[in-house]
C-alpha cells in the first residue's frame, strides 16, 4: 500500500487535553472534503478523544499509530459531504 500523503500536518506534540480536541476541529473544518490531516500528539487522552471525534463526526480515521517519544500519529480524512 502506498503511504497516504496528508494535506496538512498539525503539531499537536506538548499540548494537553483537551487542546489537541479543540485544534484538531478547526483544522478539520478548514479542509476539503476527502482531504487529509496528519496529527501529532503525544497527549496520553488523545488516542480516545480522537477516536471519538472521528465516529462521532463522521470523519475517518484512515490510521494511527505510535511513534518513538510517546507520540502518536493519526490520518484523518474528512468525510465527504
């Protein structure tokens, strides 16, 4: 599988609940739809809080995973309208 390319990246890394929440809404309204966010978080409730946003807003979260330092790493893709 080819490695999916963000639209924008957002830095979430030394923010804490619910910061990472709040920057990732906006970032996610100001993309197209289908347009994809790359998040980097090291918050430890940002695996559940970004999880939740994505079902809960029907945005899709194409992956996450856990890099070094405790950081994580989501690709959410903005639903379609």
């Amino acid at each position: 599988m080819d490695e999916i390319v963000p639209d924008e990246t957002l830095d979430c890394v030394g923010l804490y609940c619910p910061q990472p929440l709040f920057e990732t809404r906006e970032a996610m309204d100001q993309l197209e739809a289908g347009q994809v966010l790359e998040l980097l978080a090291d918050d430890p409730a940002a695996e559940e809080d970004i999880k939740r946003f994505a079902k809960r807003t029907g945005h899709i979260l194409i992956s996450y995973k856990r890099m070094g330092d405790g950081v994580q790493r989501f690709l959410l893709k903005r639903k379609e309208e």
